[in-house]
C-alpha cells in the first residue's frame, strides 16, 4: 500500500480533519487525524492492520500491544494478520498500565503500535512499562507518524504513511491570532505546561 492509497482511506473514511485542533500534547495544529473514522469500518481496518502487518513481519514478535483506546482496533487487526495475540495498556491516573489480567512474559518480543504518532510520548511511556515488565520491544507502529522530527524510539518505527503537520505553542498559534474556533477531539487529557 502506497502514500497515495493510505491518504485516500483517511480521506474518504472523514479521519483527515482540517480546522484549529487543540492537541492532548497542548499543542494546535490545523491538521487532525481521528483515525477512529476510518477504523469504524471492519473492512478499512483490516486492510490497514494487514499492511502495517506486512511492514513489521520482519521483526518477528509474538505479541502486539495496542494503547488504548484509539489504537486497540488497529493493533487487533495487526495482530490477526501476524496470527498473534494482542494486549492493550491503558491510562489509569497519570501513567500507562498493563490491566484487565494482561501479562507479558520475560523476553517476550512485542510491537506496540498506535494509531496516530506526534511527539512519541504515549509510546515512549509504553516502552518504558514493557521494559519493567521484562519484555524485548522489536518495533513501534502506527498508521499516521505526523511528527516533524521523527521520533527515536530505539527499535524500529514503521508507519502506513507520514505526514508531517505543523504544530504550534497555544501563545504563538496563528489560528488563535486570527480567532478560528478550537476544537478537542482526542481522548488523552490536555498536559498543562
């Protein structure tokens, strides 16, 4: 699957969204990515998880972790396509948390994937929780990287497609200057600096 293919499905399926959006990062962009949109759809989300499956065969783990909530869908179809099993780690106060009776096993070679990577925060978090938990991250994926500088995770970073979207500190946005509403579509809480 190519650029062109990856950008129609977000496209057509309503997850490329364009206006003034309040990151959970703080940060605004003009550009947002709900990929819950596109991965509503059984069929979209099975032929993203089968090629985002195909980009990280090679690494040969034995389990995909999803973080929850927007990357569960796609890390499931990941998963089906490797013929794996799939955990999911979950916000529960301020930190990442393996729960709901999930365990990951010492030496246990894992790929987490996201939906959507800006900064790498929420991953590099995750990565951190599963090196506690003894485990051997051999890649990251995600359907949109929209980081300006790609983010160095310290194992293999795959993604459907790129797209690198501007960002902007809240007392710098152009979009406030010129007072275009605000819109918060994601999940995460807002970090307050």
């Amino acid at each position: 699957m190519d650029d062109r293919s990856v950008l129609m499905m977000l496209e057509s399926s309503g997850a490329l969204l364009k206006g003034h959006f309040e990151l959970s990062s703080g940060l605004h962009s003009e550009q947002y990515f709900q990929c819950a949109l596109l991965l509503q759809s059984p069929k979209l989300a099975a032929c993203a998880g089968s090629f985002l499956a195909d980009r990280i065969k090679s690494t040969e783990p034995s389990c995909v972790v999803g973080l929850a909530l927007g990357a569960i869908p796609l890390a499931h179809e990941v998963a089906r396509a490797l013929g794996i099993r799939m955990v999911f780690v979950e916000r529960k106060g301020d930190r990442m948390q393996l729960r709901r009776g999930f365990k990951i096993e010492s030496k246990e070679r894992v790929v987490v994937v996201e939906d959507v990577v800006t900064t790498g925060g929420s991953v590099q978090e995750t990565m951190h929780l599963l090196r506690v938990l003894g485990a051997e991250i051999v890649g990251v994926a995600c359907l949109v990287d929209r980081s300006t500088i790609p983010p160095e995770f310290a194992s293999p970073f795959f993604s459907l497609i790129r797209i690198p979207t501007q960002t902007f500190d809240p007392k710098d946005c152009p979009l406030c200057k010129a007072k275009v509403p605000i819109n918060k579509p994601g999940s995460k809480p807002i970090v307050k600096g």
